[in-house]
C-alpha cells in the first residue's frame, strides 16, 4: 500500500498525519515553509506568528496532545473565564461563576458589570432564547442583526458583543455569521464550567503541537519534510494519483491540507476540480496583526487577558502567561486598516498607555500581519464549506474551512484533520 501524502503540515495536516501514524499508514507530510505548524508556527526568530488563545471547550486538540504525549497542565496556563474590556475609566467585567453545567454561564452574565442601564437583564434574556433554540438559526444573519433582534444595546455591543465576535471569528459584528457566532457561544457557555476556560499556551505554538506531532509522525515510520512546495498534483483518467514537488514525483492518496487559497490554486488544473477551485476561493480571508511590545520585567496584566471597547477593539495578551516576562501582545482582528507597521506599533502602545497609565512606554515592539489569517465568516459560508471528501477521487480535503461547523480556529483545523485521515482509512485501498 503506498503511504498517504499530506500536502502541508498545519494544525489540519498534522492532526492528519497522527491519526494516520496511529493507525498504521504512516504518511509522508509534505510543507512548503521552513517550519511546520502554518498559521499557528513559531517564527525562525523564536516568536508566534501570532498570539493564539484557546479554550477548555477544545476537545479535539486536547485529544490530540494527548496521543502525541503533551500534558495539557504543562502546555497550557489556565485560567477560569474571565473577560475584561476597558473603556475609558470605566470597564466590564464578566467572570465566570461556580455554578454546575451550562448555568455557570448564567451566573456569569448575572453577575456581570459593566453592560449599562438594564444590559445584564438583556443579554440573560438573549442567552435564554439562544439557549431554548439550541443555540441554532433556520437562517443565518449577521451577528448585529441577531443582537439587535434581542434587543442587545450599545453599551453590550461595544464593551461585550464586539469584541467577543471579533475575538472568535475574526469579523465585526456587521460581517459575520450569527450562526457561528452561536456556535461559540453553545460550545464555550452551553456546557460545563471547564469548557470556557481560558488556555493560554506557556510556550512558543511550534513547540506546543507542530514539533511534537511531526516527532510521533517519524517515530511510527512516517516522513515530514519542509521546505518542499508541491507544485501540482498529477491525475491519471480523472482521478488523483500523487504530487509533483520541484524535484520528485510521488505517487499515493492525497490529504491536501492546505489554507483554501492554497488548495484553490492546486485544484485547478485538476479534471472536474475549477468548480471546488472558484468555491475555495470565494471563501475569502481576513488579517489578524499582533503587535509585540517590550515593557521592564516587572511590568504585569493581572488578569492577563483585557480587551479595548475602543475601535478597533484589541485584546491584549500578558506574554508572562508563554515565559516572556514584560512582553505584551497586542491582537487587532479584522485589520483591514491599511496601517503600517510604525503606525500599528504606535496604535498598540497608545492602547496600553490608556489601559495601564502608570506603565513605563515599551522599550521594543515587533509587528507581525498575517495577511489571511482566517477564512471570511460570512453569514451563510457554511453553505460553502466544502466536506473532506467533496474532492475528486484520490484526494480529501483537510483544513479549517471545511464543514467543521466551527469558526477558523485550531479546534476546527485538528477535527477536519482527523475527519480527513478517517475517511480516507475507511476508503477502498
Ligand atoms: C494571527 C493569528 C491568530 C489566530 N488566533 C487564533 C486563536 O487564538 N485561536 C484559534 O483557535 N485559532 C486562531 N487562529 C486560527 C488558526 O491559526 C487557524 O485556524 C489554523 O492554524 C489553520 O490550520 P490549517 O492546518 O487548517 O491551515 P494552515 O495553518 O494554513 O496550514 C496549511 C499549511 O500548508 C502549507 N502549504 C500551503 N501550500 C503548500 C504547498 N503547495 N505545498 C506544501 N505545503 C503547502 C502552508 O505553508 C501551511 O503550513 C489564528 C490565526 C492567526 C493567523
């Protein structure tokens, strides 16, 4: 039987790749850039190529730490939920509550301050209806849409909403899917306390999964290479055979884990692939920059994690919580300003200014965009998502833009990876 051939070693490719190493058909893992890992890598300069933040409500990765031999307790500083979104000199606070199941979240948003005149009554009142409709739409809207429905006001929608969305689907509220945005909202506050923890990772993201995954892949006889572009795959009488890298032709089934972008370009040429090409491509992307900024030592967040309600609304990030004493991340979702980077740097260093007055300024800043950071959550894209087989004959789709249900996030990478590599154990050999 030939090895399977991942093309890319993302979250997606390397989920893929485990499951296949543990199951017997060890893969070889083909990835273009110097590292693995994709839009969630540690840079050759040793820093993230983002901050990445995630929940207790991510089972997938859990699981999958688990099998390549990562304790979640050494990964991960965990903290119970708690947001906090400064705005002017006042702030709201919302912390998780203790308790049982899915009414720890009721707990929270009662004891919430901070959402204005009647906010608390309403945003109970919203989680309510949420919740009685199981957290599901029959037809999708924007998430200003549905909040506005509910009667969510503008205090709530600057100080909690806003950010919230911006944080989990990296969307203002006025682009993005109310479906997803329920989502979230079902699997971080619809079940028990833990699955809204807060999972800060203590050290750089390469090491948290990427390293480790490709270490598990090698170990059970399994190839990853990087530096290695596939330029194209081949196809014999409509169907896919292999790939072709600039200097070799390799012939096996074909797990292409690569960010729709990617997957469109090498799908087109492929017999019947234009029509999943012009899908993937119609998905869209949005940019996410991180600005990194260097304070004395003792400089702190305590909690480490504050959001901005002022436009555009960043969370910020206690590098403390990954090892980095005084270093401060600063997220802009949805950056579709145009800013460069001295103006980015400027911008973050002004947010902490106003958040923390009697800091000293930043002795050092590095600015990172990444430029299609996430799939656009449109409302209605999951009518887009393509589902890991919906291929050609051959080849699977992994990544976080296929039919997760989920948001562009780790969880959703990992469980479409491990989705892709099932299917293609339970196809005909
Ligand atoms: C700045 C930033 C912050 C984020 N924050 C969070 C967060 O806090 N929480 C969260 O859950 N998610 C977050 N995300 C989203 C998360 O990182 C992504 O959803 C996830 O990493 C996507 O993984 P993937 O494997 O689907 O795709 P990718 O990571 O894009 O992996 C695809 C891989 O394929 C490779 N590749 C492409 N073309 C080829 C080719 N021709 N040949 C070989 N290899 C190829 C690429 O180099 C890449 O390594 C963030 C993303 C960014 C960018």
């Amino acid at each position: 039987m030939t090895a399977p051939l991942i093309v890319g070693a993302g979250w997606a490719g390397l989920a893929a790749g485990v499951e296949l190493a543990a199951a017997g058909r060890a893969p070889v893992v083909l990835e273009a850039a110097p590292r693995p890992g994709g839009r969630a890598r540690s840079l050759a300069e040793g820093r993230d190529n983002g901050q990445h933040l995630l929940i207790g409500a991510y089972t997938g990765v859990e699981r999958l730490l688990g099998r390549i031999g990562v304790d979640i307790d050494t990964a991960f500083h965990r903290e119970p939920l708690a947001l906090h979104v400064a705005d002017g000199d006042e702030a709201l606070a919302l912390t998780g509550s203790r308790l049982p199941g899915p009414l720890h979240a009721v707990g929270a948003l009662a004891g919430a301050r901070g959402l204005g005149p009647g906010g608390r009554r309403r945003a109970l009142a919203f989680a309510a209806a949420m919740a009685m409709r199981g957290f599901r739409l029959r037809r999708d809207r924007t998430v200003a849409e549905l909040l506005a429905r509910h009667r969510q006001g503008a205090t709530a929608l600057r100080r909690l909403w806003t950010p919230l969305c911006l944080a989990t689907l990296n969307a203002r509220p006025e682009h993005a899917s109310a479906r997803l945005f329920l989502r979230v909202l079902a699997d971080a506050f619809g079940g028990g306390r833990r699955n809204a923890e807060l999972w800060f990772p203590r050290t750089g993201l390469g090491a948290l999964l990427p390293e480790p995954a490709a270490a598990f892949i090698r170990d059970r006889g399994g190839e990853v290479h990087t530096g290695e572009r596939v330029r194209a795959l081949t196809t014999s009488e409509g169907a896919v055979t292999g790939i072709a890298t600039r200097g070799e032709r390799r012939t096996g089934p074909v797990l292409l884990a690569t960010a729709p972008w990617h997957a469109a370009r090498l799908l087109e040429p492929v017999p019947g692939g234009h029509e999943l090409a012009d899908r993937l491509r119609g998905l869209g992307h949005g940019a996410i920059t991180t600005v990194y900024l260097r304070y004395p030592r003792h400089v702190h967040l305590d909690p480490p994690l504050w959001a901005s309600a002022e436009t555009p609304s960043p969370w910020i990030v206690d590098r403390r919580t990954a090892g980095e004493p005084g270093w401060m991340a600063v997220v802009t979702s949805a950056d579709d300003s145009g800013r460069n980077r001295a103006a980015c740097a400027r911008e973050a260093a002004t947010t902490l200014a106003a958040l923390r007055p009697d800091w000293p300024p930043a002795l050092e800043s590095r600015v990172i965009r990444e430029r299609r950071a996430t799939f656009h959550p449109a409302p209605g894209v999951d009518d887009h998502r393509p589902a890991v087989d919906a291929g050609p004959p051959g080849l699977w789709l992994a990544g976080d833009y296929t039919s997760t249900g989920l948001p562009a996030t780790l969880e959703g990478a990992v469980r479409s990876g491990v989705e892709c590599a099932r299917n293609l154990l339970a196809a005909p050999a």
